[in-house]
C-alpha cells in the first residue's frame, strides 16, 4: 500500500468568508490556499493550526441545496493542545461554544468544542490525565 497520511479533510461551509473568519479569530488557523483560479466559479479555502499544515481543513462551500444537510454534520475531529484546560478557557472567551468541559480521562484530558455550524472538535491534551 502506498497510503501515506491525510492531507485534507472538507468542512462544509454556508460561507467561507463567514468560515474562514471564525476559524481564524476564534481558533487561531491561518490560511493555506486561497484560490479561485483552479476551476471556474468554485474557490479553493483551506486552513491549518499554525504549527502544523501537513493536514489541511477545507472550507467547502455548498453547492447545490441538498447539500445544505451537510453543513454542521462533519464527524469528530481531533486537535492536538498542550494545554486543554487553558485552551479551553481561551476559546470560551473568544465564543466558542463548549459542548464538554475538560475533562480527565485515562489517555489525558479532552474537551468537546464546536464551531459556528455545530461541527465537532475534540481538543486533547495527551498523556495529562
């Protein structure tokens, strides 16, 4: 097999800006990709934690409205802290919503968050617990 890792996971989106704004202010992401020039009519947005951009968000617009169920559905997503407690708290004052409060568990300590469409995030801070 050549699997190697992921490289990208798509986030659906209503609006990237909207998308791209939060994920930047709230979660402190940067930009990756910006493009509007690989296919007519679609752009190509994605992020990343600052610290590591080897997997990429991708803020995928809905394009057509049966997709519109799409948006808020992703699975889970894992992010990686030092500090989940601390992050926590910091990402409450930005607005983040909190769906679980840190917590600890055998492997560390977790946090469920989640962003503007109700798209889950499990923040963990591994071996803390």
């Amino acid at each position: 097999m050549g699997i190697q890792h992921i490289t990208h996971v798509s986030v659906y989106v209503r609006d990237q800006d909207e998308a791209l704004i939060w994920y930047t202010r709230k979660l402190g992401f940067k930009v990756c990709d910006d493009n509007s020039d690989l296919v007519p009519g679609f752009r190509w947005l994605t992020i990343s934690p600052p610290g590591d951009d080897s997997t990429r968000i991708v803020l995928m617009p809905v394009c057509e409205e049966r997709d519109e169920v799409r948006i808020g559905n992703n699975g889970m997503c894992v992010l990686a802290t030092d500090n989940c407690r601390e992050d926590s708290r910091i990402l409450e004052k930005r607005g983040v919503k909190i769906v679980d409060p840190p917590t600890d568990l055998p492997w560390g300590i977790s946090a469920i968050i989640s962003d503007l469409y109700g798209n889950p995030y499990n923040l963990v801070e591994v071996g803390k617990g």
